[in-house]
C-alpha cells in the first residue's frame, strides 16, 4: 500500500511508495552525474580569468585564487536601475532589478564538488556567507537564493563545478509560503516546526544520515524526491549570513560527506541544493522559521498529475534512502 505524508511547513502531501520501493540500482539519469557538455574553453579555469568579469569576492594563497565570486555574464537580473513597480490593471510590473553572480568552487576543473576536501568547501561556504552580509546592504534587495545545479539535467550549463547566487527585490512566493505555514505552527503550538521536527528525528532515528555538535543531516518524512536531504542546525537560528567561524567548519564537514555519500550510493547524480533562510531585510531572529539545506537530487520527473495536484509521488521511502546513505560510510 501507498502512503499518504504531509509536509509540517507547507502543508503539502506527498506520496509516498512503500510497497516495492524502488533502490539505486533502479534509477537511470542519464548524465550520470552529470557532466554538462564538454567545451574546448571554459571560462571559469585558472588562465581564463580575463575572459569573465572580475572578481566580487576572492580567496586565493600563494599558489593561487581557491574560490572566486564573479557577476553573472548572463544574468537573470541586473543591480542596475530602479525597480519602478507599476499596475497595469489586473497586473503588476517591475524593473527586473537583482544580483546574479557565480561562485567558482575549485580552480580545477576535472574535480566535482563531492571530490573536494573540508578546507575548500569553508572557502565556498565562507563566500556564501560573504556575499550574503554584503548584499542585505542593499534596501532594494529582499532575498538572497544561493543554490547549486550539478549535472546537465539539474541545469549545470558548465562542467566546470560552480554555484550561484541570485538577490531577489522581492521575497519569493514558495519562500511566503514556507514563512507563513511556519508561522502559523508557531501561533498554535507556541514552538519552531522545524526544532519540532529535529527532535522527532532524533527521537525517532530511522531517517537520520549523519549528525555532529551542530546539525543534522536526514532524508525529510514528506521528502518530495528519492533521497532528498536536508541539513539543519541543532540550535534555532533562522538567518544563514549569521552562521559562525565555527559552526561554518562544521557545516563543511557535513556538507561535504552528505554529497560524498549521495554520490558513493547514487552513482553521481544530478541535484540541486539550495540555502533555504530569512529574507536579508527582517533584522530580528524569527521564533518561527530555521535555516536549513535541501538537497534534491534528480532522479525523478514531474509530470501531469504533480502539475495538476500539487502532490508529489517518491517512489523510495526517506527511511529506506537514509538507511542506504548512512550505511555506505564517508570518507
């Protein structure tokens, strides 16, 4: 028998295959890991730095840049201009004002993100942090979406591993959603969901992968894909910019051992990660909201009944992938 399970922020059900789950062995993505296509240039490799636009935010030693932020050469938004927001009857306008920038994560080509050592994921995730306090400066910016598409049919353009960064003039919808189904939890039971859902996992044990001093990594009890992760701070916090020197160490050592064992079980698939925090401009903590990573590799597709429903159907039980990921071992 299929299960029904609804997500304790947004309400959402998924459904979820019990019966006759399906294993690794049983997806076929067809980039297997993706490589995006190879071309004879790249422009993100150490030589070609002229190519691009200069840096916003580097990290390098003395043999070299180790990580690099640069604008976006082909940008969803761009920070120049005024949004100038505007009706037009039924509908509403606006300048398509924002930031989209890219950060290189590595000067070698050849390595995948899951290859890199703790040192270097710090750097990459000290970069997130740097460009978050910076951009929260800017009063016409509202959120700030740092995300990663590794493999072709995640989206990656480029082989080369590299993630992006794009500040919004308004807070997403998905995002409202997330803040406001949080937030009524808070007004009824007087409690943050997601600390709520952090103890029931340790309580419950089944769907953890992976924990240490300061987070948590487990496959969530709605996961909306096959061996969706999520990573979490034990303690609440619900901006990530404020992530300190020693919490970030932490989180690079969990981070880089979850995408390890996605890759070890999965065989290198496709995925998208993504920062999930506070809009830059609410100053104070949120009782109600906790930052977190979703991991979501591509391993399904939405068709007509997800579009039509809202319903999302996993085909492997979180109990069942998170057994699988926390059994292969990290490095």
């Amino acid at each position: 028998m299929q299960q029904l399970r609804r997500d304790p922020v947004l309400g959402r059900w998924i459904i979820v295959q019990i019966d006759n789950p399906l294993f690794p062995q049983d997806f076929h993505h067809p980039d297997n890991a993706g490589p995006a296509p190879e071309f004879r240039f790249c422009p993100f490799c150490p030589g070609n730095e002229e190519k691009i636009p200069g840096d916003i935010y580097c990290e390098q030693d003395e043999s070299g840049w180790k990580v690099r932020v640069v604008a976006n050469k082909f940008p969803a938004l761009r920070a120049e201009g005024e949004l100038e927001r505007e009706g037009l009857g039924a509908y509403d306008r606006m300048n398509g004002v924002g930031v989209h920038e890219v950060i290189i994560e590595t000067p070698d080509h050849s390595l995948s993100i899951a290859d890199l050592d703790d040192s270097q994921f710090e750097r990459i995730i000290r970069a997130y942090r740097a460009r978050f306090i910076d951009l929260k400066q800017d009063r016409r910016l509202q959120y700030v979406l740092v995300f990663k598409n590794h493999g072709w049919s995640a989206g990656a353009s480029l082989r080369h591993s590299h993630s992006q960064l794009i500040a919004l003039p308004i807070v997403p919808k998905k995002v409202n959603e997330a803040l406001r189904g949080a937030e009524k939890y808070y007004e009824f039971k007087e409690r943050c969901v997601f600390c709520d859902i952090i103890r029931q996992e340790q309580e419950d044990r089944v769907r953890i992968v992976d924990e240490n001093d300061e987070f948590i990594c487990f496959a969530p009890f709605a996961s909306t894909s096959p061996f969706e992760t999520w990573i979490i701070p034990r303690s609440h916090h619900s901006h990530f910019y404020r992530l300190e020197d020693r919490s970030l160490r932490l989180l690079a050592e969990m981070l880089r051992r979850t995408l390890f064992r996605l890759k070890k079980v999965l065989t290198d698939p496709p995925f998208n990660f993504i920062i999930n925090t506070s809009p830059v401009q609410i100053e104070e903590e949120l009782d109600y909201f906790h930052w977190h990573i979703e991991i979501v590799p591509k391993l399904t597709r939405a068709a007509g009944f997800e579009w039509g429903t809202g319903f999302y159907i996993n085909p492997s039980p979180p109990e069942t992938a998170a057994a699988l990921l926390r059994e292969c071992g990290s490095p």
